[in-house]
C-alpha cells in the first residue's frame, strides 16, 4: 500500500510550502484546510480568520474534534489507490487517531516547526490572508486549546526546523525523503 505523509505544524511553519515539494515529484494531496475554506464559499461567506474559525469550530462541534479526519477519509484511501498522499494540515489528535486507526503504519507524519517569532512574520507578509501578531496568537490559542493541534506535532515521526530560506527548506524536504525510503 501506499503511504500517506502528514505534514503538521502550526500557521506559519511553512506547511504548505513543504507539502508543494510533494506534488511537485506528483504525489496526490489532500487539503485539510479545503473542507473549511469550500463550505464558507458554498455558503456565500467571505474568507478570512473570523469565518474560517466559526466553520472550524461549528464542524467540529457538530463531527467531533476528528471531523476533518472523517469528512477526508474516503477521498484519502481513494487517492492511496493511485501513489502516496501528502496531506496538508492533519490538525487534532483525534483526526491523527482515527488515521492512524485506518491507515496504521502507512501514516507517516512530519511536524514543520518555526519559531513564534519567525512565524509572526511570515504571517504578516504573505499575500493571502496576513494575519497581525494578535491574530496569530489568538489563532494559535484556539488551535492549540480548541483544536487538539500540539498532539500530532508531540507525536511526530519526523522533525523539520523551518526557521531559514525556502532553499534550506527544501534541503531537509530532501532529507526527509531519504528517510522516507527507509520506511
């Protein structure tokens, strides 16, 4: 079977941009953040922090804390068929259990961190929606608090310390995969 690669970490880490080194060798990727991001554009409602978070939340409230889990799971053992899966945005313990649960030792997850600090100003330039120092914390609270967000970076196979260049960055994607090759 193939396996899937679950990249965590907080916002800003640069998650996305080590999951884009995954599709770029043409592995098939799931998007976490899609579910919340295609439900407020269903709806009609602008995205940004505020609504993205009520969406978080009231799915969560409504599926559990492994909701995104359970509402990507067909998708992801239907692209499991074809290659290995990157997905971008594993975020609480209990999307990591159920998982693990379904895929067991064909789930592989890398935690990208970055300090707060380097964070907080990656946030405030990117070009899709910047966040202020405030929000990141306040986002980093809920995720942490609400979210279940620290078990599954606690619970790494694998570690990246994002704090330099996107260049560096791709070293250690590069590192990864030699060790990916040893699974």
């Amino acid at each position: 079977m193939n396996k899937a690669v679950a990249v965590v970490g907080m916002c800003g880490s640069g998650k996305s941009v080590f999951c884009g080194y995954f599709t770029q060798l043409g592995w098939e990727s799931v998007y976490f953040g899609g579910v919340t991001v295609n439900q407020l554009k269903a709806q009609g409602i602008p995205v940004n922090e505020a609504n993205e978070r009520k969406v978080r939340d009231d799915l969560r409230a409504r599926l559990g804390k492994g909701a995104f889990a359970e509402v990507l799971k067909e998708e992801i053992l239907q692209k499991l068929q074809k290659s290995n899966v990157v997905l971008d945005g594993l975020y609480s313990w209990s999307e990591y259990v159920i998982l693990k649960q379904l895929l067991g030792d064909n789930l592989v997850v890398v935690a990208v961190v970055t300090d707060s600090r380097i964070r907080k100003q990656r946030l405030a330039t990117r070009t899709v929606r910047p966040l202020t120092a405030e929000q990141v914390d306040g986002r980093d609270i809920a995720e942490i608090e609400n979210s279940e967000k620290g078990g599954p970076i606690a619970k790494a196979d694998y570690y990246v310390l994002n704090n330099g260049t996107e260049e560096q960055l791709k070293q250690q994607f590069d590192q990864f995969l030699q060790y990916f090759q040893t699974l």
